[in-house]
C-alpha cells in the first residue's frame, strides 16, 4: 500500500514538473545546478538543523537587485540565483527548505514550491496572479498551509497581544496609482484592472504588528520570534503595507537581526546593527510582522 501511494506521489510530481516547464522562463544551467547542488547539501544536515538560515547563509554575498521579478515582457516563473532582493531572497530560501522537508533534491521540485508561494492560490495566472503585495503573499501562503502569522493572544497578561500591541488597517493602493513604475502595467488597462481587483480584496483589514519602540527587547521578551522567521517591516508609506523583508536572527548580542537582501550593502547580509538600530534610522517603519514555516521546526526531520 505504501509502495503504492508513493508511487502516485511520484505521478504527480512528475506531472506536475511537466505542467511547470512550459510556464517556466529559460534558465540557465548554473541556476539548475546550484539549486540542485544546495538541495543535495541540504538533505546530508543533521537532523535538528534550521533549514531557513541554513539555505539564507548560503545565499549570503549574492548581489543585491532591485525589482529581479520585473524584467519580462508577459508573466512567467522566474528563477535567478545570481540576484537576488528581500522578495525573492525570501521565497527562494522558503522554496529550497520546503523541498528539503519533502525529501527531494530535484530543481522541478524546487521550482513546483516556488511557483506556488509566489503566486495567489499556486496558480501562476498572469501578472496580476503574482502577490505583489506582502500581505496578499501572507493570505495566499497561509491558505495553502506553507506559513502562519503570527500574531499574540487577546489574554496575554502583560497586554492584549503582546508584543503585537498596535494594529495597521490596510490601504494598498500603489501600484494601481504608480502604473507607470511597473513595465508590464504602463500599457496593459486589464492588468491595471486586476491589480486593482486584488488590492480591494485586502483593503480594510486590521492587521497586528510589533511597534519598532520594542524591538530592543531580550530574546526572552521576544520569545515569540525565532531564527529563520520571516519578519515584515511595517511601513507608513502611503499605498503601501510592507517596505522590506527578512530573516530573523539572534545575535551573540542578544539582540534581534535581520539577515536580508541589502540596498544598502549591496548584496545579501546579515546586518550588523540591531533591528532595533536599523529601523531607527528608517522614519517610515514602524514595525514589523512575524511569519513561521507551518509546523514550526524547519529541520529536514520535518518531511
């Protein structure tokens, strides 16, 4: 019986990778062998080994790109290893860990799991199907169960939700206002449509996040954050929900980090200064949001 149920699974992976071929861009053979490479890596880790910083530290020096996903003339899954920005820096690293937790090692695989967190539902369906917006991406992969929110209890004893004392409601709108910053928006009226479509079906919601005031807490104090979670930096920007993304990392200090893809340093690093520290210089954010691989252990013993 068990023989023949991974058989299946084998079917329809198989199938699966087939259907992903014709939607996905040319790629060259470095990207594919790296991949693979990583994922052969990945699988030979002791057991208890945090797969999310695993796979970010080996990504770390990659060169810093903004807007990597922009670059096409129509909308197809690309994979690029050699630039990377805080989007896709996170979707890749959560790609190959979810890959490794299946127990494969094969770059179909690895691109099956990378087209269905990037896109609403797993369904890469033109431009307007991508979660261009982070919160679409939090719903989109909350609802195929690869992540979960985080977001306190209303009967904590130190405050309601605590740490996630403050609430930002929903207000993107950027993208619909700003057609002409998007290449493949600037002349396409029904991608303007949809975009704007999607932007009305998470406008209004109330969303908690941990105000900057208290990031300078002990790892105690945060007990809620762990290594390799993916934070979301809050912003006031108008339009926008979230300016920036990252992993967390405790540092030897203590305090909390942020492993990310860095306009600043120009590649992918773990910054130096606090998270505390770096979003003091940063007027516009104004906190951040947590969000765990479902199942919370990311070792490989997870498959």
């Amino acid at each position: 019986m068990g023989s023949k149920k991974n058989t299946l699974q084998d079917m329809k992976h198989l199938l699966l990778s087939l259907l992903l071929a014709a939607s996905t861009l040319a790629v060259s053979a470095n990207d594919s062998i790296t991949v693979e490479q990583m994922l052969t890596k990945g699988l030979r880790q002791p057991q208890h080994t945090n797969l999310m910083l695993y796979y970010a530290n080996q990504l770390k020096g990659i060169p810093y790109v903004a807007k990597t996903l922009e670059v096409n003339a129509t909308e197809q899954l690309a994979v690029n290893l050699t630039s990377l920005d805080c989007t896709t820096l996170v979707e890749n690293v959560l790609a190959l860990c979810l890959t490794t937790q299946e127990r494969r090692s094969h770059f179909a695989d690895f691109k099956r799991n990378l087209l269905r967190i990037r896109y609403r539902g797993g369904v890469l369906n033109g431009y307007a199907s991508r979660n261009h917006y982070f919160s679409e991406w939090i719903l989109s992969n909350e609802q195929l169960g690869i992540v979960q929110e985080v977001k306190g209890h209303a009967n904590d004893r130190r405050a309601p939700y605590y740490p996630f004392v403050e609430q930002q409601t929903l207000r993107c709108t950027y993208m619909s206002e700003h057609p002409e910053l998007y290449p493949m928006l600037r002349n396409d009226m029904e991608a303007r449509r949809l975009i704007a479509a999607n932007e009305q079906r998470i406008n209004g919601r109330k969303v908690r996040y941990i105000p900057k005031r208290l990031l300078n807490g002990s790892r105690k104090e945060l007990a809620c954050i762990q290594d390799g979670d993916i934070l979301a930096i809050v912003t006031k920007k108008a339009g926008l929900d979230i300016s920036h993304i990252g992993l967390a990392v405790w540092g030897k200090d203590g305090r909390l980090h942020l492993l990310n893809a860095s306009q600043i340093h120009k590649k992918v690093v773990l910054e130096p200064m606090t998270l505390y520290e770096y979003m003091q210089k940063h007027s516009s954010q104004i906190g951040i949001r947590v969000i765990k691989c479902k199942g919370g252990r990311y070792s490989a013993s997870a498959a």
